[in-house]
C-alpha cells in the first residue's frame, strides 16, 4: 500500500527497492558510501525527523519558516490576502484563493516501512503556480495538488531541483496518487487514472462533494457529502463508503497526522466525530462549540479545541475525557490551527501572537510557547 512519505528520486527508490539499503546507487569495493533512499544532490541526511513551520502573517501576508528545534524563523516569501496553506511532507503550498507559492521548506521524511530517512537542506521559494490550492498529497513522483478551481499535478523530480513543471491537468473536484496512478472524483464519480490523466476505470462507490483527500497507512481517503470514501487494494482497487452516523455532516474536513488511520472532524453542529478506518466505525465526542481538532494516531488522543480556549483530548476508541489545559483565548475573527507529528501537537494562537507546543501524550503538557511577534493564520507543519 502507499504511504504518504514519498521518495525523492523516482530511480534511486526503484533501486533501493530491489537491491536494498546494504547495495544502493553509489555504493563499490573502492567507495563504501551508499547514496541514501531518497537522497537529493545537498541534502544532508539526520538521525531524526526535522519539523518545520510554515506559517503566514495574517496581516502582512509574510510567510514565516519556523525551526521549533532552534526557535529561529525566516520569512521566505510574501503572498497578500493568504488563505490557506497545505502541505505534501516537504513542499508548502500557499494559496491567496487564485495563485500558490511553493516552498520549499527544506525537512522530510522517507518512509520505507521497515526504516525510515530523515533529510534537511537549504529551504528555498521555488515559485509559483496559477491555482488556488487547499490540499496536496505526493507520492515518489508527483504531488497533486486540490483547489476550488480544479486538480494539478506537479513533476517531484523537478521541485526537488528547484523548478515548477506541471505534469497536467485533471477535469476533477478532488484527486490523489495512489498506486502509480490517480484516483479522482469528479461529479461524485470516482475513478481510476493514469498519471496523465488519461484513461479511466470507474469505483462501485460514489463521492459527492469531495474533500480532505489523503493517503493513509489503511488506503486512500476522500471526505463526502453522506460519508469518507474508502479505497484500499492494489492493481485492481476497491471502494467503500464509511457513511456519517446517522444525522451527522461534518464541517471542515478530516483532520489527522499525515499517515495515520485515525480521523477526526467538526460536525456542522460544533461537535466531534472520530473515525477509525481500521474498525470502519465512527466515535462521537462529548464536546461542543468546537473550533480545531485532529487526531495524532492509532491508540493515541484526538486533540480538541472548543471557543473557550480550552484543549481536550479524548480516547480515539471509546471517546472518554483524557485530559485538559486552558491554552488560549479564541478571537472571533481569526481561527486557531492544530498541526500534529509523531511527538508533539502545535497549536497557532491568533490573538496571542504565538504557537503553543504540546506534548499530547503527557496529559496535553504545555511543553512551550513561542512568541512570533506577528498573528499566526494559515499553518502547515513539514518534514513527515
């Protein structure tokens, strides 16, 4: 099944594939130094993953790359009136509703299952494209990008080397690479395509107004209008619908660590619903006026912010109350961000003018609060 993190370099992964990590590109008698999976020419491969923030001045339009490790953060592009930011692991995308700026954030992970590879290099503005972006997801050799005006998919190799080459086009509402192809949704029809967007094998299961596409450990994954499309299987995939408790919508889309088979949503009442794509069973919260959540993984706590500034977390499983912290005060025009990876949550704090860092697996211990010195809007975390 794919995973989420992705390969820099389609021909060395294919490779390391075949030959493992003891005999990759680069390794002879004379020159033991392997050439890592997914190595890119100056990236210097770490011992642990290298989170960064990306983060947009709500007033200025600055976007901020912040290292929570040093505390230190550069502004690395402008785009006025941002509204919204997303992230395929490495890349940032920063979209004012009708153009994106791409960054290149400089951190990222490659995941091949039984180990992993951490990466960083120089972080970069590689450019710009002309869509309007609200989701990406990636694999070894492209990121798709999802926005109000259609689906683009973007050349990874040719990021990775500082260019933008769009790879085309596809006459969709939502889409994401899964098996060495796309599935796209397109008028709640799903289909199977080729990466050129040719082609096309129609999914049993419908999609209506599709949202929130991604790509977990347990498949591939649409929000829906009546449900989360689920589509799982190799060569040949399947579709199944995961509908809403009965009564239930949800707002906002599905929120959760990248890859993790645990999702959480607003419903369009202000509570919680939580899915388990394992169990294919959904767990309603005790909560309302909510406006943030997540859920940071299998076995571990959905995070749940309400307009009171009070964080919750609950269990995933039998939605019971873990734990709470006063964190912040909610300002009515400006709604909090949670980003979540494998160790710690951050919460942006708009009308503080900070972030909040979480250790969400020590009773929502408030492991530090860093003071921007500008308002925190749209956020995304890399390096997964």
């Amino acid at each position: 099944m794919p995973l989420p993190t992705r390969a820099r370099a389609a021909a060395v992964l294919t490779l390391a594939v075949l030959a493992g990590c003891s005999s990759e590109p680069g390794a002879t008698a004379e020159d033991p130094s392997p050439t890592p999976h997914g190595y890119v020419e100056g990236a210097e491969e770490t011992a642990e993953a290298q989170w960064r923030l990306v983060i947009a001045d709500a007033a200025t339009g600055e976007v901020h790359l912040f290292d929570p490790a040093t505390e230190e953060s550069a502004v690395i592009a402008t785009v006025d009136g941002v509204q919204s930011a997303a992230s395929d692991g490495r890349y940032a995308y920063v979209s004012d509703g009708s153009s994106t700026r791409v960054i290149d954030s400089g951190a990222w992970t490659v995941d091949h299952g039984d180990h992993v590879h951490y990466y960083k290099s120089e972080p970069r503005e590689v450019g710009a494209v002309d869509a309007a972006v609200s989701a990406s997801v990636g694999d070894p050799a492209v990121t798709v990008l999802n926005g109000g005006s259609g689906v683009v998919t973007l050349d990874l190799e040719s990021l990775d080397a500082g260019e933008i080459a769009e790879t085309g086009t596809v006459a969709a509402q939502a889409a994401l690479p899964y098996d060495q192809r796309l599935i796209a949704v397109g008028d709640g029809a799903v289909q199977v395509l080729e990466r050129d967007g040719s082609g096309g094998t129609a999914l049993a299961e419908d999609c209506p107004e599709p949202e929130s596409p991604t790509v977990t450990r347990r498949g591939a994954v649409f929000a829906c209008d009546d449900g989360v499309l689920l589509v799982t299987g190799e060569g040949e995939p399947t579709a199944e619908k995961i509908p809403y408790p009965a009564g239930e919508g949800i707002d906002g889309g599905l929120h959760h660590r990248p890859g993790a088979s645990v999702l959480a949503a607003r419903t369009e009442n202000g509570g919680v619903l939580v899915l388990d794509l394992k169990e294919r069973a959904w767990t309603a919260l005790d909560v309302a006026d909510t406006v943030a959540v997540s859920a940071t993984g299998e076995d571990a706590p959905v995070l749940v912010l309400a307009r009171d500034g009070v964080l919750r977390s609950f269990d995933p499983a039998t939605g019971a109350a873990l734990a709470q912290t006063e964190l912040l005060t909610v300002a009515d025009d400006a709604v909090p961000v949670i980003q979540v990876d494998t160790a710690r949550a951050y919460v942006s704090d708009p009308g503080g003018g900070a972030v909040h860092e979480i250790d969400y697996r020590d009773d929502l211990r408030l492991a530090r609060t860093f003071d921007l010195g500008f308002q925190p809007g749209a956020m995304v975390e890399t390096g997964w």
